[in-house]
C-alpha cells in the first residue's frame, strides 16, 4: 500500500504548505490571482477561508495517514502474536482494517476536494475567457491531483479485490 500512503502524504503536504501561505502571506498569494484585500476584515476572511480551511484539511489527511498499515508484516514464527499462526498479517485485526478505511478516507476527501477547485476553476476558464498563467497553472497541479488520487484510490481497489 506504498503508493496510495506516499499520495496521501503528499496532498497533506501540499494542503498544509498552501494553507500556511494562505496564513502568513495573504495580500501576496491574493495578488496571484488578481485579488485585492483592501481592508483588515478582507485580510482576515481570506486568511481564515483559504488558509484555515486547508490547514484543517491537511490535518485531517495526517490523521488518515496515520493509521496503521494492513500491509505491515509481522516476523516469522508462532510467538508473533499471542495465539496467532506463523507469519501473522497485521491486516487481519480490527484496527488495521480501520487503518485502511481512514486511508481511503482521506484519499477520497481529496479526490472530491481538488477535484471540486479544478473542475470549478475549468469552468470559470470557460465561461469567463482569458486569465492570468496563475489560474493555469492552479488548474494543471489540481488535474494532476485528481488522477494521482483516482490512481491511489483505484490501486486500493485492486488489492481488495484480490483478497
């Protein structure tokens, strides 16, 4: 389950790096996209928006990535675990199965959620015409996003499939 756990860890990061942007640097990272904040209240609703928002949503893609891995074998031999057979998976209790479903969990929550910013921001490109390389750029990191996800998602559905 290497590959959806590196995908997951890098969408924290990438929430977390944003929304700490988001956090400290306001004025400028609205500049980007040709916004102004002409006044505290304004300042404070974007930091709050933007930066709060994927603070929170790193945090949660942390604590998902957190959760124990049913990939992870124990050693060899009958004393693995109390009453259990040689060569145990941790995959079989409870508690790495939950770890899988949080994994999930929080590749599905950033699926949906990058995909939502670069389906939106696709279809303000429409609709509205010419924009600043910014909002280009946004848009290729966050279809890249989406297939990296759908790949980490898939790949998860592929091993259950097969046990």
């Amino acid at each position: 389950m290497a590959f959806p756990r590196i995908v997951l860890a890098l969408s924290a990061f990438i929430y977390a790096a944003f929304g700490a942007a988001f956090l400290v640097a306001p004025v400028p990272m609205a500049a980007t996209v040709g916004i102004q904040l002409p006044e505290p209240s304004a300042v404070i609703d974007f930091r709050a928006t933007y930066g709060g928002f994927e603070l929170g949503l790193a945090a949660f893609l942390a604590w998902c990535l957190a959760a124990p891995d049913p990939s992870t074998r124990l050693g060899a031999g009958p004393s693995t675990r109390l009453g259990a057979g040689p060569s145990t998976r941790l995959g079989a209790g409870p508690s790495t199965r939950l770890g899988a479903g949080r994994v999930r969990a929080g590749l599905l929550v950033s699926f949906l959620t990058v995909a939502g910013f670069g389906l939106t921001r696709l279809a303000g490109v429409v609709l509205d015409g010419p924009v600043r390389q910014s909002i280009y750029i946004a848009l290729a990191l966050e279809m890249s996003g989406v297939v990296l996800t759908g790949l980490a998602l898939w790949q998860l559905a592929s091993k259950e499939e097969l046990t």
